[in-house]
C-alpha cells in the first residue's frame, strides 16, 4: 500500500512540472484539478480534451449555416456548417426543473468571463460568492456567449466532468477547448435554438 501511495505521489509529482511548465506557455494559469482532472490546461494533443470528442457529423435539418442548434436529451451542440454538415459538441444541460426550449440569438460574447449569480440562484445557494473575477477558477470557464435578454449562457467550465451530465441552472456548459473552439467560429447575432 505504501509503495502504490509513493509511486502515485511520484506521477502527480512529474504531472505538476509538466502543467507548470504548460501554465507558463499558455498564460500563467494553473490549478492542480488541470493535471488530475484533465482540466482546460492540460493540454494532451487532442482537440476536445473532454469526455465527449467535438466532431463533424451529418445534419439533416434545415438551418441556415452557422446557426446553433442544442438538443437538450442527445446533450449535444450542432453548429451547422451547411452541406448537411455541423460540428458537434458535447455539452452539459440543465438539470430537472432546469431545462428549456426556444429560440434566442447570442447578444454579447466575453473571454475569461466575470460571474454574478443571479438573485435566483442565491436564493436557493446563499453560500456561492456574490461576484466572481473571471479566471480558470469561475464557474463559466474561457469564454461565455449570452443568449438574448435571458440568465442563460453557453459557457465553458472548470467542471470537465460534468460535460454530457444534467447538472446545471439552465445554461450550456462546455469543455474550456470546445467552448473556445466555437466563441471562434461564432458572432454577435448568431441563431441558437435549443430543443428539449
């Protein structure tokens, strides 16, 4: 039992100096949970470096290109490429009580994100923090996308293992590289349509 605790603190050990190391090259940011969890900054060659990997796929629906289209039950983000085509994400989606459906456009787009919870949020979760500085510790991790005049957001997370899990207040969550992956391909007045 000693040995395996030694050689498992040994491999965290080698694992931290390598995150460092990537910390420094990729902006200062660096949090233990990166290495252990395959957090947003550990950088493994991959393209999605989440549970479920961003591909394309065939579409079958009739969006115009660069629309987004959420199925909240697949827990998947299409955006359509045209050519019945989208590129798909795996997301984390509201859970029960949680969920919803419609049409918006995102209206503001921010990197590295602060968080105020909402009043709604605080009611049912005094504890949280009243107003966080964004940063790989905030909740809406690398980029966020803010959709119309409502609470919700498709954002990223410091949580990659809640990706393709019911587990949020309404809003999509991403893995930080697929979150950063689509905040590049998108603009102010992109359709998103979300459907349960």
């Amino acid at each position: 039992m000693i040995r395996v605790f030694a050689l498992l603190l040994a491999a965290v050990t080698v694992l931290a100096g390598v995150g460092q190391a990537q910390a420094q090259e990729f902006g200062g940011f660096f949090d233990m949970r990166d290495i252990l969890g395959g957090g947003p900054n550990f950088r493994s060659g991959g393209g999605g470096s989440g549970p479920i990997s961003r591909q394309t796929v065939s579409f079958a629906g009739n969006y115009a290109p660069g629309t987004i289209y959420i199925n909240t039950a697949e827990r998947r983000l299409y955006l359509v490429v045209g050519n019945g085509q989208a590129l798909r994400y795996g997301i984390g989606v509201g859970r029960d009580g949680f969920r919803w459906s419609g049409t918006h456009r995102i209206t503001a787009k921010k990197e590295w994100p602060s968080w105020t919870p909402p009043s709604q949020m605080l009611a049912r979760r005094p504890d949280l923090p009243r107003h966080m500085k964004g940063g790989i510790d905030n909740p809406l991790g690398a980029r966020a996308m803010y959709l119309g005049s409502t609470l919700y957001r498709i954002h990223g997370s410091n949580e990659p293992e809640t990706i393709g899990q019911a587990v949020s207040s309404g809003c999509f969550r991403m893995t930080n590289d697929d979150v950063t992956d689509l905040y590049s391909r998108v603009s102010v007045g992109t359709p998103v349509i979300v459907r349960n």
